[in-house]
C-alpha cells in the first residue's frame, strides 16, 4: 500500500492533491490545523485518515509521524500568506510565516527521510510559489519563504538522490483559491490580463501536476521546480 501525507490539505491545493492521489491508489494522511469541519468531511469522502498538527511544532510533526506513518510520499503543501509592506512587519509575524511555510518543511522532511532511505525509494514535493521564483511587492517576507522552500528542494534532490528519493517543487501562479479572498474583483482582473493563458489556475491544476511528479511517469525529474503559473513569469 502506497502511502502518501499531504499537509495542510483540509481545502484548496491541499485538498484537491489529497483527491488526485486518492483516485490514482495512493492511501492518503490528511493534515490540517484550523479547519476541522472541513478536513473531517474531506476524510469521510475519501475514506482516509485526519490528523491535527501544526507543522511549524516538531512535537506534533514527529507524532503525526508516530500515528499515520511512516509515508513513501510527502507533500509539503501547508502554508501562510502575509500582504503588505516589509516595513509595518511584526517580529511575530515574520517569524510565524518563516515557522510554518520554511520550518515546516523541514520538520516533515527529517520525519520522512529516515524511512525512505531504507526503502532506498521515496518522493518528496514541495508547495512554493512563483514568487519565490521572481518576488512579489508587499509580499516580500512571503517571496523569501518560498525562495528558501525552492532552495532547499535543489539541495534535497542531490543530497537523497543517491538513496532513491526524488525532491521536486510546484511553484503556483495565481491560484483561485480562498488565499485570493483578500483581492478585489479588479486585483484578480489585473492577474488575470497578467496571465498569457488569460485565466486564473484552479487547485485541480496543481494537483495534477503533484500527482505526475509523484508517478512513476516522472521517474528521471528531481531538483527541478514546476512553475504552474499560465505564463504569468517566465
């Protein structure tokens, strides 16, 4: 049984990734933290497990590791956004941001590779953005973030491709998700016109593309980042 964590996946991304991989075999760990209601009804439709974590806590990393695992796929999906100039930021939010989105990350890598690298087989994926490829005005905290989960993929990739595990990233454009809640009709108008494909992207997008770089279909791709952004930065 191929068994797969997908965090921060009680909607959007997450969510959508959790269906995509159900429906291609794999037996799929929900996580989630805020949004019990609808990570407990995403669990009942796919038949698959929830479990309750913060990821930026190693504590509770390392018992959702204890109680679901151990996992041949690990999708880093959870993730917090901040908006607004770098200068009104609080030390607290800085830190909470880089504790969830960077320190996440790392927390559910050390849990997982132990198990992959006895296995000599593993896939790990990490949600980044395509601001941390190009970066964002008003979103700098966010771009340096998601940078740093870019990097870190890179250097993964060389470091465990020895022992069989594949390291990738996705890196989202402008995705119509409630993370876009905070944009005014005439914002996402702007990244729309922005967009050669002249849309926004759908979570389903994303999941397709999570669940390719998860298949035996990607077997030679590692290290690699996966802009899914309709051509809003090439």
């Amino acid at each position: 049984m191929k068994k797969a964590l997908v965090t921060g996946s009680s909607r959007g991304i997450g969510a959508e990734t959790a269906r995509e991989l159900t429906r291609r075999g794999w037996h799929v760990t929900i996580n989630y933290l805020n949004s019990e209601a609808e990570a407990l009804a995403l669990a009942r439709e796919l038949g698959c497990p929830a479990f309750r974590a913060d990821v930026s806590c190693p504590e509770q990393v390392r018992a959702m590791f204890a109680a679901c695992g151990p996992f041949d796929l690990l999708v880093n999906n959870a993730g917090v956004a901040w908006a607004g100039l770098l200068s009104d930021m609080t030390d607290g939010q800085w830190r909470r941001l880089l504790a969830v989105n960077l320190d996440g990350v790392f927390h559910c890598c050390r849990e997982a590779i132990p198990y992959m690298v006895s296995r000599k087989s593993g896939c790990i994926i990490n949600t980044a953005s395509i601001l941390g490829v190009s970066g964002g005005s008003c979103e700098a905290a966010y771009s340096a973030s998601k940078g740093a989960v870019i990097a870190l993929t890179r250097a993964l990739a060389k470091e465990l491709g020895p022992s069989g595990i594949r390291v990738n990233c996705v890196a989202p454009g402008a995705i119509d998700t409630k993370m876009l809640g905070a944009l005014t009709d005439d914002d996402k108008a702007a990244l729309v016109e922005a967009t050669a494909l002249c849309r926004l992207g759908s979570a389903g997008d994303i999941a397709r593309a999570i669940a390719f770089l998860s298949s035996e279909d990607a077997s030679f791709i590692t290290g690699q980042t996966i802009g899914i952004d309709g051509a809003l930065v090439i």
